[in-house]
C-alpha cells in the first residue's frame, strides 16, 4: 500500500493544454474515484500516474517516492484496462501470472498467488479455459486477478466496467469493492459514471476541462456541491435548476423567472436582495402537497416501479421529481410541488459557484 501525491501536475499535446494544474492527495489504503465528462482529462491523469504519458509539469509520488522519470514496470502499479487486455492464445492461469513469469519469479510462487488470486475471484474452476471460453465478467475478473497477483502499492482502474451490460456492471461493482475492503490496496478509479462513483469510493474527484472543480466523500459532494457544474454531475437523475431572483423583503424567497409563487428559502447570501441566482433541487427532494402553490405542469410519466419519475415545466422551466409513491398523473396534469427550503441550493448566476 502506499500514499499518492499529485502536485501542480500539467500536461500539453501540442499547443493544446489537456491538464491545468492538478493537485490531489490519495491516502494509503484509499479508493478514490476520478470523474467527469468525455474530455476532462481523467484517463490522461491516470495514464500520467501509471506511466504511459510523459508529465509536462508538476510532481507525481507513489509511497513518497517521485515517479515522473521512472519506467512503468518500476512503478510498482497495476492496471486494469477497458478492454480487459488478456492473452487469447493463454489460458486463465497462464493471464494471471505471466506478469510474474517476466519478473522472473519462481514457478512455486507463482502457482502459489494464482491460486490465491482465483480462490479470491471465484476463478479457481476456469483456470484452464482460455478467455474466448469465458463471459464478460469473468473476463473481467482475470484481469483483476492479473493485477492482485502482482501485490502493487498501487491499483489503477480504467473504465474497466463500460463493457459489461447494466445488470453485470452492477454484480462487478459489488465485487470491487469488495475487493478493496479485502486488500486495502490504494486505488485509483476512473469513470465517467457518476453511480459507480458514488457507490464504490472512498471519495470522489470531480473534473472539468483539465481542471479538478471538488474533490471529497460522495455525500459530501451530493450534499453540498461547490458549484452547478458538480450540483449537476452528481447524482442521478440530475439535480433541478431554477433561475430567478433572490428577495428578502419580509423574509428570504426566490422568485422565479416566468412568474409563479416566489419560494421561500432557508438562508441568503449578506447583500442578495434582488441578485440573480440558480437555485437547485434534487428531484427526490420534491414533494407533492396540495396545499403548496407551485404547480408542475407535467409532460412525461416514467414509473420504475420503486418509484415514480414525473418530468415537466414548472413556471416555463424544466422540472423532474422523483416520488416514492405511485403518482396517478397524465401528460397535462398539474401536481402542486412542495419545494423544501431546507434541501434548497443557491448558486450565483453568472459564475455558477455556490452562494449558501
């Protein structure tokens, strides 16, 4: 197990910078996701860490130890691709330790960490069979098992479930964690989906544009996002956003742009009467109530059976909630929404950071 430091890290292909500085500390033993849209610069970060990108600026150090100049074999890492990268002409058994055979470790030794690799994995019958032979998520789990043979300080994933379909994304998401649990071997997880995110690490990196927008525990970041960009990104279906007004005559509210009843809030910035704002609202934080005045105007139903998803316009601006109970609505009905000032988040206008 070992630390990980990233320092002012930058990065360029040409004249076209890719990373803006980058600094993140990863705790010995900590899982941490990376996360963010096609094109932040999330896979070009781990590949710096792993070795394969040069850094342009800045420091990176596993254990402690600066690694810009040392080789990827020297790192002591281990990565786990996309597309599982496994040795077709090979049997299972021959995946999980051909590392090893390279390093020149003894045959005993090696037959000795496969064997504990597939124990771990449930891979201990297939050891034999070559990866044509196996599914998705078998396939999957050899490659997991050629990096955990390797005992590294460092585990480096790579969107290595966006081949699996949902419901095996699922299974492997469980097993991963499970996994870390087991080894607390640090990790370093990049995808673009914010659930696996949000349900595997220990905390989660948020990303846009070669930048790092906030960096904490999963709730941390649903509960109190930095700004819309990360209010948006996490969770899922995403957070609502309502532009208006702020007001604090005979008590703080927000007054939508559209018209409709103005909203009463929780808190206001010092000086906000009158300053444009966004205010947010996950959809599982509406709620229906006939007593309240602001009406969803309701365009689509989408039951999931757990719950129901209504999607509509409230005062002209998109809306969606999300209701434990069976919603009995039709396209053209009107719900009254209650929108709780407590669970309300306020952001600026124009740069989007948040203001409360």
């Amino acid at each position: 197990m070992a630390s990980v430091t990233i320092r002012d890290l930058r990065k360029s292909y040409g004249s076209t910078p890719v990373l803006h500085g980058v600094s993140i500390d990863i705790a010995d033993g900590e899982f941490v996701a990376l996360v963010g849209p096609s094109g932040c610069g999330k896979s070009t970060l781990l590949r710096m860490i792993a070795g394969l990108e040069e850094a342009g600026e800045g420091e990176i150090r596993i254990g402690g130890r600066l690694v810009n100049d040392v080789p990827p074999k020297d790192r002591d890492i281990a990565m786990v691709f996309q597309n599982y990268a496994l040795y077709p002409h090979m049997t299972v058994a021959r995946n999980l330790g051909f590392a090893l055979t390279l390093k020149g470790v003894d045959r005993v030794e090696i037959a000795a960490r496969v064997a504990r690799a597939a124990e771990v994995l449930g891979l201990s019958a297939l050891l034999d069979r070559r990866p044509g032979q196996l599914s998705g998520g078998q396939r999957q789990r050899v490659a997991m098992g050629r990096a955990i043979v390797r005992n590294p300080l460092l585990f480096l994933f790579d969107e290595p479930l966006s081949n699996l379909d949902a419901k095996l994304r699922v299974q492997m998401r469980a097993e991963i964690k499970a996994l870390h649990q087991r080894l607390r071997t640090s990790a370093i997880y990049v995808t673009h989906d914010q659930i696996e995110a949000m349900t595997m690490a220990d905390r989660i990196v948020v990303m846009r544009d070669g930048r790092v927008e906030q960096a904490g525990a999963p709730l941390d970041l649903y509960d109190r996002p930095a700004n819309r960009f990360v209010a948006g990104f996490i969770g899922s279906p995403a957070m609502n956003f309502l532009s208006g007004r702020i007001a604090v005559n005979g008590g703080a509210s927000f007054h939508l742009d559209g018209g409709g009843p103005s909203l009463p809030l929780a808190a206001v910035p010092p000086g906000a009467h009158g300053r444009p704002a966004v205010l947010g609202l996950r959809p599982e934080h509406a709620l229906i109530d006939p007593e309240a005045e602001a009406a969803l105007e309701v365009t689509v139903v989408e039951p999931t059976g757990s719950e129901t998803q209504v999607v509509g316009q409230l005062a002209g601006q998109p809306f969606v909630g999300v209701f434990r109970e069976r919603v009995a609505a039709r396209p053209g009905d009107v719900l009254p929404l209650r929108l709780p000032p407590a669970a309300a988040h306020l952001f600026d206008a124009g740069d989007g950071q948040r203001l409360v």
